[in-house]
C-alpha cells in the first residue's frame, strides 16, 4: 500500500499562483475536468471509501484509508481502469451504490519533484494542493511559492467543506459545477 504525502493550501488566488509557478519554471502538465463517485464500505469502515475517477483521459479506481490527518496519514491503493462507466457498473453489481458524485476541475504543475495541483470544486474556494515522496520537497516548494502556513491543512476536500466551511458536501448527491 501507498503512503500518500500532501498538503493543501486553502483559499488560493489562483492568477497569482499559477503567474509565480511559471516564474519558478514549473512545468504544466496539463488541465482536465474530473469526475468520480465515491463508495462506502458495507458496513461502513471510519476513514475507509473507495473512489472511482476519471479526467477523461485516465480511470483509476482508489481505495483511500485515513488514519491520520497528518502530512503523511493516508494510505492507498489505486489501479487504472479501462470504463468510468463499466466500473462503476462493475462496483454496483458487487454491492457498492455510489454514495455521490463530484466534479472539479485540476490544473496540474510540477517543480522540484513535487506534483502541485490547483483544484476548483463546486461550493468552495479554490485550494492549492502539494504530493511528493517526501516531507522535506513538499517544506521547500512551499517556501519557494512563499506559502501563508496559517492557510495549510492536510485534510480532504470533504473534510475541508464540513470543517472549513461548514457544508457537508457528503450529503450532497450531486456536487457538479452549474450548466454554462
């Protein structure tokens, strides 16, 4: 099982993030439009779902196991999957019903081995987040972009909307950004 090590930064301004990683020579992988539903356990197991996300381009099916809200507390699994579609059918026919499903849109960059992705979620300002395979890279591109600490957290975006923002976007059936 995977470590996952991240951060977030919330409330971001995202012109003036996106101006200064290109300035620093961070490099744009690119930019999608993600969806994913999200799966209880049966019965339900504290800090445990699964997830199943698409950006259009990649499917991947995640098992995700908070033990901790620390930099460092979760774990995972993740597999790539051939059908957002087919898999959520599959999961269906096993017993799981999705609880919701959710929209953002991500930008990603990188610099210094550490993966920054900008995210924009209906209901919530847009927050800043940082993976990489150590404590240590994730500290120093945070100094790099000049970081406002008290703006750091290491929860989830469901966490972020309940404890933040007090939404509970969990018991939001649909969380899709409005028909333009």
């Amino acid at each position: 099982m995977h470590t996952e090590i991240e951060e977030r930064v919330l409330e971001i301004d995202k012109d003036k993030v996106i101006k200064k990683l290109e300035e620093l020579g961070a490099t744009k992988a690119g930019e999608w439009f993600q969806k994913r539903f999200t799966y209880d356990f049966s019965p339900k197991r504290e800090g445990q779902w699964i997830r199943l996300r698409t950006n259009g381009e990649e499917t991947t099916l995640t098992y995700k196991n908070v033990e901790s809200n620390a930099i460092d507390g979760t774990k995972e699994l993740e597999i790539v999957v051939s059908s957002f579609e087919e898999t959520n059918e599959m999961l269906e026919v096993l017993g799981y019903k999705h609880k919701n499903y959710q929209e953002n849109k991500r930008i990603r960059y990188y610099l210094n081995d550490v993966e920054i992705d900008i995210d924009t979620w209906p209901m919530i300002p847009t927050y800043m987040e940082f993976e990489a395979d150590s404590i240590e890279k994730i500290k120093e591109v945070e100094e790099l972009l000049e970081v406002d600490k008290s703006k750091l957290t290491t929860l989830f975006c469901d966490d972020i909307a309940t404890e933040i923002y007090g939404i509970d976007i969990n018991s939001v059936k649909e969380l899709k950004f409005e028909e333009e």
